[in-house]
C-alpha cells in the first residue's frame, strides 16, 4: 500500500511539472487599454519564478480638461494550456493622480485584479488580452472601473 501512494504522488509530481511554464525573465512592451480614461501604458513585467512573475504598469493622459498618471503592480500567476498558450491570474494596487483644468487636483490608491490569456511566440514576442477590474479610493476615482486591454512586450 506504501508503495502504491508513493507511486502515486510520483506520478502526481510529474505531471505538475511537466505543466511548468517556464516564463522569461524581463519583458518589456505596452498595454492597450482603456482605464478610466488613461489608455496605454507602458508595461513591464519581471519573472519570479517559473509560474509568478510581477507586473507594472505606468500609464499617462495629457486630455483636454484633465492630465493623469497611474502605476500598477500585480502580482501573477501563470498557468500553461498549451504550447505558448498561457492563462494567468494576479492581484495588486496602484497610485495615482489627476489635473484637473478647473484647478482640481487628487491622488488617488486602487486594488485591482487580473485576469487574461497570452500566446509565447517562438520569437522573443508575448500578446496578450487581459480583463482588470479597479477599485479606487477617492473622490475622483471612487467606483469600480473595468478595463480589458491588449498587451504586446518584448521578451528578453
């Protein structure tokens, strides 16, 4: 019987890490989005690990009555699928602030999550397509916000 369970935990162990998505170590590239206005942002990610990486994001709008800035950071998790096909999960916060034209101004804190899928070309390219729900802290960003954006980086 000691034998079996040995057996099995074995064969447990070997498929978890036959599963083990190996993730690059620096990744640099940008994200599409649409969050509350700020639209792209520079996106770089750092591997922890082979499955956890961690994410920031710097993000920036010059617009007609307001100027902004946000940075993000998420901690991921990443599971393989298939070949370069990836999902992953991540959770986090950020910083922020907001000019106002009318002479307002707030700095604002957020928690967020992520969720999304990405494809690891054979070339040093990683896209990706993610959905990160917001929740902010103040009065200009006092609401949960939603955004999905397309994620393009470089590998390195």
């Amino acid at each position: 019987m000691k034998k079996l369970i040995l057996l099995a935990i074995c064969l447990l162990g070997f498929t978890f890490s036959s599963k083990a998505q190996s993730i690059a170590d620096h990744a640099l590239g940008l994200r599409l989005g649409d969050n509350n206005g700020l639209g792209t942002e520079i996106s770089y990610q750092h591997g922890l690990s082979e499955n956890n990486r961690l994410e920031l994001d710097l993000g920036w709008r010059s617009h007609d009555n307001a100027d902004a800035f946000k940075l993000t950071g998420l901690y991921q998790w990443v599971w393989n699928i298939d070949g370069g096909f990836n999902w992953y999960v991540g959770a986090g916060g950020g910083i922020g602030s907001v000019d106002i034209d009318n002479g307002d101004s707030d700095f604002f804190a957020l928690v967020a999550g992520d969720v999304g899928i990405e494809y690891d070309f054979d070339i040093p390219l990683l896209i990706s397509l993610d959905f990160r729900p917001e929740i902010g802290f103040v009065d200009y960003y006092d609401d949960l916000d939603f955004d999905i954006a397309l994620g393009i980086r470089y590998q390195f």
